[in-house]
C-alpha cells in the first residue's frame, strides 16, 4: 500500500511539473481574415461574432468581431485542423473546415455571406443546435430564440433540445455527463434548490438565454482562489419583456382505490421581484416540490464533526423511534405541503432580500417484514420480524437571506431561520428467532410511541473584504443556532427466552413511560485572510473557534398502578450536561500556473469537552487534537476537459456512545456497553475525476474513482450468546487490519446518427472488520454492474429513452466460508412519450429489477413496472389538458432490498403504493403584469 501512495504521488507531481513548464510561446504568423456580408442586399455586418475553433475538441482558439466594413482578421492561431464559426443576430449560422500548416500559413475566406432567417447546406450549422452555443470562459451559454418553443412548453422542453443536456422522465437532469443539482432564475435561487420546481413551472417562451457552467462556492468567488468545491449549475436568464407577469397551474386528480393528487402553483413576476406560491396534497407519493430540511443543530449526543469537534445528532427520543419527515417509498403516505418566496434587488442591485415560508404535513402507513442470518463463529441465528408503523410529521419553517454591497470593497450577507416540527411514531413489531437446528430460541413482542416537539433557530452573519493588494481578501463568518426538543412516549415489550429444547425459559415485560427534555446551543466563528505571495502561489489561513453546549434531560418511569407512571427508574434515567471548545486553524496554499493548479496544507483542530453526570454527579473530561491534511492537483486540458486528483486525511475520534453510551433497553436482545480507552482511528482517502466534453460532437466522457482505508479503526466486538440469542456489543480498537473501499465509475456518450448513445460502468468495494464473540470477522462485499442508454428526442413530435444492464454481487464472511450472498441480477427502466393528431400524447414509463437466489436468499426476485398516460389538449397554446394515467398496470410494485454487513444478511419487503388509475385537469395559466417595473 505504501508503494502504491507513493507511486500516485510522484505521478501526480510529476505530472504539475510537465503541464507546468514555461516554455518560451512560439511566434506562428498564421491567419485567417474576411468580409461578412448580408447575402441579398451585401450590407457590411458590422460586430459579427467570428470564432476558430479547434477541430479535433470544439475548443475555442481565437475570437473577433467584425470591424467598420465587416472585416476580421485573426493572427497567431497556430497551426492544425480548425473551424471557423461566423454568427450575427437573425441570420443563419456560417460554419466552415479549414487547415493551416507550415506550407499554407493564411486563409483568406473572401466575401461571408449570410443569409437572413435560412439554412445553408453542408457548411452551415443547423439553428437550433451547435450554431445557437456561445462559450464565454467557463460558461456555456445557449440562446433559446434558436430553438423550438411550442406554446404553453415549459423550461424542460426547451433544455431536451440543448447539446449535451439530457432530461430523464423524473425531471433529473444530466449536462456534459454529470448531474446538474442546481437550476438558478437571473442568478438566484428559487424556491430553495429543487431544480424541478423551474424546469417544470416556467414557460419555455420566457427565457432568454440558458447558461450552463461549475457553480463555485461564495468563498472561492469571493476570493478568486480555486477551493475545489463545485457545482453543475444551469441559470434560467428570462426575457426582460417576461419579467413582468404572472404564470401559474394547477392540477388536480381523482383515482381508483382511494388515491388522489391536487397541486397549484402561482409566480408573479416586475422586474426584479419575484413572488411565488404553491401548495400539493396527495397519496401518490408526491410528497411536495422538494424540501430541503437544512438542520443546522441536532438535539442528542452522538459523533464528531468534519472539522474534529463534537456535535450533538438528532435525538429527543430516548432511545424510542422517530421519524424524519422525509418519504423513501416504504408504506403508503398523505403529503400536505405549501409554501411561500419572495425575492428582490433595488438600487442597483446594492440590496438583495430572498425569503421562503414553508409548512406541510407527511403521514405514512405501512408494513415491514425482515428476513436476517446472524453468522456467529460454528453457528447461525435466523430471524424473522413483522412490523406495522403509523408515522407522522408536522414542521414549518421560515428562512431570509439579506445582502448589502457596503462599498466597492465589501459586502455582508445575513441569514437566518426558524423551524417548528412535530412528529409522532407508533411501531408494532414481532420478531422471532431460531437455532441453526430450527429450534426456537427467543420471540419479542414490541410497541413503541413517541410524540417529539422541536424548535430550531439559525442565524449566520458572512462579512468580505477586498484589500489595496489584488488577490489580498479577509473574511469573517459568524454563526449560531439553538434548538429545543420535548418528547415522550411509551415502550411495552414482551420477550420469552426458550431453551435449547425449543421450551419456555424465563419471560421479560417491559412497560414504561420516557420523557426527554434537550436543549442545544452553538455559536462559531471562522476568520479567512488570503495572501498572493507571487503571480502564481497564494496562501490561506484561517482560524476559528466553536462553542457547543448540550442539556439533556432523559428519564424513565414504571407504573406505581396501571396507567399511572410516576415512579422513576432509576438506572434507565440520566441527566447530562456537554460543553465544549474548539479552537480549529488552517493553512493551505494554492499554486496555479497555466493549465494547472496544485492546492495543498492541513486543518488543526484542538477540542476540549466536558460532561457532567447531575444524577450520579461524576464528570467526563476529553481533550483531543486532529489533523485533517488535505492536497489536490488538476489539469485544465481545455475548456471542456479536465483532470482532478485529490487526497484527504481525517483523524476520527469516538464517538460519546462509544465511549460511554446512554443506557437504553427499547431492544431488550441487543445491549451497547463503553469502551473509554478507545483511541482515534485515521482515513486516508484518494479521488481522481475526468471529464471530457466536445461541443460539435456531444460526445462526453466522465471517469470517477475513490479509495480510502482506515489506520486503527475503530470496530464493534459483538457478543452474543447462542443459548439465548442476547448480543452485548462494545466498540474496540482494531490495529494491524485496514478497511478499506473503492468505487470506480465510467460513463461514455455521444450522438450516433441523431441518437443519443451511452454506456456507463462500476464496480465498489468493502472490506470490513468485526469481532463476532471475539473471533475475527473479515467481511467482503463487492459489486459490478453495466448499462447502456439510448435516447432521442424530436420537440412535439416524441422522446424515447431506455436504460438496462446487468449486474453482479459478491459478499461473503470469514466466519461462514460455506455461505455467501453471491448473485446475479438485472435492471432496466424506459420512458416513451408521443404526440398524436388531435392534440392527444400518450406515453409510458416503467422499470424492470431481477435478483438471483443466493445460498442465503434461495428464491429469485422478479419485478416489472409499466405505468401509462394518455392526455388530451384543448384550447389554443394548450393550456387545458385531460389526463388518464395507469400506475403500475401489472400490480407488481413490492418494496424489496438486499443487504450485507458484518455477520448480518439482512432481506426487507415493505408495503408501497399498487396499481391505481387517475383522471386528471391540469390548467398551466399565464398573463401580463400590466405595465413596466417601477423604478428603485
């Protein structure tokens, strides 16, 4: 291992100090000059836009514009194989090969003409494809008036047609071969970051231009210095003429066997206000328009953070279920969600306010039945449980974002949010267990509720200055939040304990009452100064301090009569108090030159917690220091291709539960215990990303890989007795053994005759360590899949697209070498839609999913899932539409997952929704906003 870390590092630096040479820029006096002119009337197009491209990759060479006359000329382009790309604002495109050597260093293409709203044969581009692309930098800019815009379309259609964008049936959208996660309206967020909720509102005829680019984060903008972190963003700029109006739909729907959908949706736009409104309610699994719940603070003790502190995960449930609001396709839910934005920029965009207002309801009904094989060293724990759950969850939230340019220099962003949340569990289980031999060894009857009640607030200041020396920048970011939390609820438990006879034993009855008061607070600061040491190396430091303080307040009480719980348990109750300082400094350098960019340095952070025990009275003391270095190394080969190698360490310090758990008996058969001399364990990680996109062609390659380990990792040693089936677990350090991952994906796509053609690849890894009874476990699990896609799209006319491979997994225990979980397996999925005369389009979506029996699992999993619609349009632009829709026509939808992990095989079957059928109107409304924006 040492030599292969060793080997990546000289190739990566061997690789900077090639792409890096500075080698004296050769003179080429090669050129190519003309004359653009209107092909009717031989007018002088004065400021056309004349770019040479290169032939082989689509990259940008060299870019004019037409002077006084419509003459150009560009010199010193090298020589090679190039294009020469001619656009002006209403004529067709004008698109010509050429080739400069050291024998024909000039061209001189004459007189250009172009021809007003045509095509030109053979060296003409198509509107509405690579002729209506504009490369600015980094970004991909495309002009929609060059596309097909059918009335009422929305933004969605629009970018089916744009090269190198592919829109799946779901709404997921794909540019040059990575997912694109953000969709922006004029540069600014909508309604939070649900790209769906853009592409599938706004009408395709407001937008002006679709820019498609690698969202930096606010520091690296801020600083100009690359940080990595980036997004694949596209930015919805609209029509200046669109900005004032309104649009909206509304869609409602009736269906079979009780299920039913309603959603409306109003946006109002003047000039640079923006006001939106929606609402959805419905039991199809359309839970809203994507909710991102972001929880700054948590409310129990639990794990420590990136930056090697300690913080406090989602509790306030002692030990009982909660449930987090967020539906994952398991049982059957009622989604009421609405919510309110309102965004705004005056006096020349010195003032920014973005607020949302969001609240909605989820309730979720269902069933589990688990099937799980315990490997213990000469002997195997089979169990069966059955599980009903009603799950519910209520939460508002209200968040604002307000910025002010303070001067030329500096800027302050302030934001702030609030969250109210209740949720309600009731879980039904009954789990049964038996002996290698099939004899009987325990059954455990459960019931658990719990009703929690949160309140979170946020607030974070970001202040950024620009210093007399340019690339000299300071910043200071200030955060806090705190978080309350009350719950209670009740655990009834039966377990009969059987001896090897298969007869009954000793019998446990749990029935109490668990409350759980939890406050939280944390308040941190981090101060970032840049430094240019030279026109290549730049340094950043920056420091912080966090404090996290935690009270929480758990008890258990038993009944002094039925129904009446007052009387404390004493060993099941705690009272702890967390505080804790963090001091965390960095330094890293960023060297770029050229092509290339090398990034390098460490973060240190020095913790201190304390823990104070108010019911026993003993104290916890820790202090701990983490280095977490960090270096990365790209290659710019062009604007559309890119190599990244990246390398992080993270020291990992125990977790409290680790240390000393809190005492929990909700599963009475599984029993937690402290270990407190654990020690830190350290991960190295290792990434390298490739992307490669040619514009002309649409032919995108994307190449991915990771592989980390773990130096003294830390790992569970599980104890379980065979005669009864309890486990005790507590966590142990494990030197000498190295778990390790990998994950390696490959994707390739380009236009074959007109259709879009990709293949994708992966494999990942684990292996993994465990004591089972202090016997060493070594755990491998592995899996290889591939796919290929074909797709086409033709606006108004049909889309088809389908996706299918197979797929192979490999999992096996050192315990068990006789027993393994290996098998084959089978995936695909389609969509199809096509227009029709009439006004009428029907399509269909479905996906198919084959697992091979295993020597755990013996029997095969087949599932096949066709869903299907028929629409008809009315009225002129189609704004009314009658939609019949059939969901999963075969009735085959079972909710079904495999899994592997340790000594524990585990097989999950669930209720999800069935077959159904649903009539639907949907009405997409529009108007003018009766006048010009006011001005600020």
């Amino acid at each position: 291992m040492k030599l292969t870390i060793a080997l990546l590092i000289c190739l990566v630096l061997s690789a900077f100090t090639v792409f890096s040479q500075n080698s004296p820029p050769a003179k080429f006096p090669n050129l190519v000059k003309g004359i653009i002119t209107d092909s009717a009337s031989n007018a002088k197009l004065v400021n056309a836009s004349v770019s040479v491209l290169r032939a082989k990759d689509s990259t940008l060479v060299k870019f004019t514009r037409a002077t006084t006359g419509g003459a150009f000329s560009i010199n010193n382009i090298g020589t090679g194989k190039f294009i020469l790309l001619v656009t002006y604002p209403a004529y067709a495109d004008y698109v010509e090969n050429f080739t400069l050597d050291s024998v024909k260093t000039q061209r001189s293409f004459g007189n250009i003409d172009l021809q007003l709203k045509s095509r030109l044969l053979s060296t003409v581009l198509v509107t509405g494809r690579v002729a209506a692309i504009k490369i600015k930098g980094d970004t991909t800019e495309f002009n929609a008036k060059a596309f097909t815009i059918e009335p009422n379309s929305k933004v969605e259609d629009l970018l089916k047609q744009l090269p190198g964008i592919q829109v799946d049936k779901d709404g997921k959208i794909t540019a040059q071969g990575q997912t694109v996660s953000k969709v922006l309206v004029d540069g600014e967020e909508f309604f939070g970051d649900d790209p769906t909720l853009v592409t599938k509102n706004i009408r395709g005829d407001m937008v002006d231009k679709v820019q498609l680019y690698d969202k930096k984060s606010d520091q690296a903008t801020f600083t100009g210095i690359d940080d990595g972190q980036k997004t694949k963003t596209i930015n919805i700029k609209l029509k200046e003429d669109k900005k004032n109006g309104y649009f909206g739909k509304l869609d409602a729907g009736i269906g079979t066997d009780g299920y039913y959908q309603a959603q409306g949706l109003y946006n109002r736009f003047k000039g640079k206000k923006k006001m939106s409104a929606y609402g959805t309610l419905g039991n199809t699994g359309k839970t809203g328009l994507g909710w991102e719940d972001n929880n700054k603070l948590g409310t129990g003790g639990g794990e420590f953070s990136e930056d090697g502190g300690f913080y406090f995960s989602n509790g306030g449930d002692n030990g009982l279920d909660s449930f987090s609001g967020r539906y994952d396709g398991r049982g059957i839910p009622v989604a009421r969600t609405g919510g309110l934005h309102y965004d705004d920029k005056w006096k020349n965009d010195k003032y920014t306010l973005n607020t949302n207002y969001k609240i909605g309801s989820l309730e979720v009904d269902g069933k589990n039945n688990t099937i799980s094989q315990q490997n213990l060293p000469g002997n195997v724990i089979n169990s069966t449980t059955d599980q009903t759950f009603n799950n519910y969850a209520f939460r508002q939230k209200l968040d604002a974002t307000y910025s002010i340019k303070l001067d030329t220099t500096s800027n302050l962003k302030i934001s702030v949010d609030g969250t109210l949340k209740n949720s309600k569990t009731n879980t039904t289980s009954m789990a049964t267990s038996t002996r290698a031999d099939s004899s009987l060894l325990n059954r455990n009857s459960r019931n658990l509720t719990n009703n929690v009640d949160q309140q979170l607030f946020n607030a974070s200041a970001f202040y950024t200055k620009k210093l007399k020396k340019k690339g000299r920048t300071v910043s200071v970011n200030v955060t806090t939040g705190i978080t309350k939390s009350k719950a209670n609820g009740f655990l009834k438990s039966r377990l009969d304990l059987y001896d090897q006879q298969g007869q009954l034993d000793s019998t446990q009855v749990i029935d109490q009452l668990k409350t759980d008061n939890t406050k939280t607070s944390k308040f941190s600061t981090n101060i970032t100064y840049t430094e240019p040491i030279n026109k290549y190396l730049s340094l950043v430091l920056n420091y912080g301090i966090n404090l996290n303080n935690s009270n929480a307040d758990r008890k258990s009480f038993d009944q002094s009569a039925p129904g009446i719980y007052n009387r404390l348990n004493d060993s099941l109750s705690n009272h702890y108090i967390f505080n804790q300082t963090s001091n965390q400094g960095g330094a890293n350098f960023s060297y770029k030159r050229g092509q290339s960019q090398l990034r390098f340095g460490t973060n240190v952070a020095d913790v201190r917690f304390k823990q104070e025990d108010l019911i026993n009275g003993g104290t916890a003391k820790r202090h701990f220091t983490n280095w977490n270095p960090q270096a990365n190394f790209q290659y710019k080969f062009s604007t559309y291709s890119n190599i990244n190698i990246n390398y992080s360490g993270r020291q990992t310090q125990p977790t409290i539960d680790q240390l000393q758990p809190i005492r929990v008996n909700t599963d009475p058969l599984n029993i937690v215990v402290g270990n407190p001399n654990l020690r830190p364990s350290f991960r190295n990680s290792f990434n390298l990303w490739y992307n490669s996109y040619k514009v002309i062609s649409d032919q995108s390659v994307y190449l991915s890989g990771n592989y980390s380990f773990t130096s003294n990792p830390i790992v569970n040693n599980t104890i379980t007795d065979p005669v009864l089936g309890k486990s005790t677990t507590q966590a142990l350090n494990l030197p000498g053994q190295k778990p390790a991952n990998y994950n390696i994906y490959a994707n390739a796509s380009r236009k074959v005759f007109g259709l879009n053609v990709g293949i994708n690849a992966s494999t990942n890894g684990n292996v993994y360590y465990s004591l089972i009874n202090s016997a060493l476990n070594k755990t491998k699990s592995y899996s290889y899949s591939g796919q290929l896609s074909l797709s086409k799209y033709k606006e108004k006319k049909y889309q088809v697209y389908i996706n299918a491979g197979p797929d192979y997994t490999v999992g096996q225990s050192s315990l068990q070498p006789l027993i393994n979980n290996n098998g084959r397996g089978f995936a695909g999925d389609y969509y199809i839609n096509f227009y029709l005369p009439g006004k009428f389009q029907i399509s269909t979506d479905g996906q198919y999913q084959y697992k091979a029996a295993t020597q755990s699992f013996g029997t095969d999993f087949h599932q096949t899932i066709i869903n299907a619609t028929v629409t008809k349009s009315f009225l002129k632009g189609d704004p009314l539409k009658l939609a019949l829709r059939g969901n999963d026509l075969l009735n085959q939808n079972s909710g079904f997952t495999r899994s592997a992990s340790a000594n524990l095989i585990t097989q999950n079957s669930y209720t999800t929704i069935r077959r159904y059928f649903m009539l639907s109107v949907i009405w997409d409304f529009s108007g003018a906003g009766g006048g010009a924006p006011a001005k600020k």
